[in-house]
C-alpha cells in the first residue's frame, strides 16, 4: 500500500508531531489521514462569495 502524503510529511518534518499535539491532537490522531479543506471564499473576492457554504459543508463532510 501507498504511503499517505499526511504520513510522509511526518517523517520530513518531524517537528509536526509536537505542534499538532500541542493543539490538542493525541497520538492516534496523528497516524489519521490529514485533509485540508481550502477555499478562496473572502471579501475581496466577491465571484466566491458563494463557497463559504460549500466549504463548510465539504469540511463537515471529511
């Protein structure tokens, strides 16, 4: 099977563990896939306005 992404990132960046769980995460926690959710969504991009919704719901989602 495929090493993750999430997953190689720890191993190149090893001071991630840490701050992750720092932030409230346990160690399971840390062996879970990592999905970012990202969004254009803003004030100064007013053709986006729309994505809020989406984005929240796509987060919910995973």
């Amino acid at each position: 099977m495929q090493e993750m992404i999430s997953q190689k990132v720890r191993t190149l960046s090893p001071e991630i563990d840490p701050l992750r769980m720092g932030m409230g995460q346990t160690e399971a926690d840390l062996e879970k896939p990592q999905v970012m959710v990202e969004s254009t969504f803003g004030d100064s991009h007013p053709g986006s306005a729309h994505l809020l919704c989406l984005v929240e719901a796509a987060a919910a989602g995973v």
